[in-house]
C-alpha cells in the first residue's frame, strides 16, 4: 500500500444521528483514514471542528477503547468531571467500559484538527450521557434505541 493521499479521501460531514441531534453536529467533519487504508481492526479519523460545532453528543463505549490527539487549533473536553482546554500535541484516552460521558467543543474563532482512534467491537454499546439515546451496534448494523431498549423516536412523536 501507498501513502494514504488526503485529497482523494472522501470528506464526511454530520452524524449517523437520528433527529435532533443529527443538525446538532453542523460544523463537523472528517476523514476516515482507516477506512481508506483499508484497516478493519480499528478506526482512525481526521475530525475537523469549524468555530462552535460539537465533535458528538457526550458518550461512552461499553466495548472499544478510543484516543483522541488534538492537532491543531484548541477545543474543550467535556468530560463528567468537568471541563478542560485541549490544544495541539494534547492527548486522552478512554477505555472501554468506563462510564465517562465526553465530547469536544470547538469555542474558539478557528477550526480545531483531531485525530481519534478507536477499536472496532463485532458488537457495541454507545450510551449518550445527557439526552435518552442508546446505540447498538452488530456486525456493522447500528440501530438506535430510548436507553430503556424502546425503538428511538423523537419526543413528542407518537410512539403508535
């Protein structure tokens, strides 16, 4: 395999979010380096943060670990222990199975660069610390439920 040549990896912009939250990430983009390498036992992804956008709503993986290096520019980690600035060259980890709801803002006047890393489980369970979301996934297959199990609908849709 050659170097991986950036300007022909196809740009991902949004989230697999149902609604709302899926127009909460405008702002966001990435490529996913992995997948153009043609990697399939972790993810890497190139995620860029325009002034204001979220990386994600805050979460946490039962299965798969994931680290995340900033690049370039400065974001705030929001983590359940607080909040804390994040600027080139800075690094954190999250192991699999640890209860910690986190996510990247981008407040300040630049985009922000970082690259996350990430195991890749046959089987996962995302659960979204602030809002009643839950995503399982199997063998490629994402579905998002109510963190009761209930299939996911917006509040205020008719659930019959």
């Amino acid at each position: 395999m050659r170097k991986l040549d950036l300007t022909k990896v196809p740009l991902k912009a949004g989230s697999l979010y149902p609604e709302p939250y899926a127009e909460m990430m405008q702002g966001r983009s990435s490529l996913r380096l992995g997948q153009a390498a043609g990697l399939t036992q972790f993810g890497v992804n190139l995620v860029t943060l325009k002034p204001g956008a979220l990386s994600s709503l805050r979460h946490w993986h039962k299965a798969e670990d994931e680290f995340i290096m900033v690049m370039a520019g400065e974001c705030v980690l929001v983590t359940d222990a607080g909040e804390e600035t994040m600027r080139q060259g800075d690094c954190v980890g999250f192991p699999a199975g640890q209860p910690d709801g986190h996510h990247l803002i981008n407040r300040g006047d630049t985009p922000a660069v970082f690259l996350v890393i990430g195991s890749k489980a046959a089987e996962e369970t995302v659960t979204y610390t602030d809002v009643d979301l839950l995503l399982r996934s199997t063998d490629g297959v994402t579905t998002f439920t109510h963190k009761d199990g209930r299939p996911y609908q917006p509040e205020g849709e008719n659930n019959g």
